[in-house]
C-alpha cells in the first residue's frame, strides 16, 4: 500500500475511535447515569409520575414497571386522540 493510502486509514482509524468516545460520551451524559435528572423546563411532580422517581433517584425498569408505563402511554394518547 502507498504512503498516501496508509496515512489516510491511520487517520480514519483515529477519527473512528474518536467518534466512537464522544458519541459514548454523549450517550451517558444523556442517560445521566440511570438518574432520574431534572429539567428547567418540565416542572417534575414525582406523585403525579407513573413510576413515582424523584430527582437523583436511580431509575431500574422492571417488567412491571413497563406495564405501568406503556398503559399510561396508551391511554394518554386514546384519549386525546380517540
């Protein structure tokens, strides 16, 4: 292989791994480390919630909390929309 072409997949390689940090990186700042996180603009009320977590509580879904969940989604939207 040339000069040219082995200089150019080293420095894909480099950018791959690279990519690879920052869009992990990215993931687990958005998960916030499975921590319920707070937002300025969504006002929590965590006895209104479904699954009832308050800010910096650790969020562990069980089968039976995806119940929960995915009936509350369904029936929020059947009911604007049924």
């Amino acid at each position: 292989m040339s000069e040219s072409l082995e200089t150019l997949k080293t420095e894909l390689e480099r950018y791959g791994e690279a990519s690879d940090a920052a869009t992990n990186e990215r993931a687990r700042a958005m998960m916030n480390n499975n921590r319920m996180g707070t937002d300025k603009t969504i006002k929590l009320d965590p006895a209104k919630s479904v699954l009832k977590y308050r800010v910096g509580e650790e969020i562990k879904l069980k089968e039976a909390d995806f119940m929960l969940l995915s009936s509350a989604f369904f029936a929020e939207i059947a009911s604007k929309y049924l």
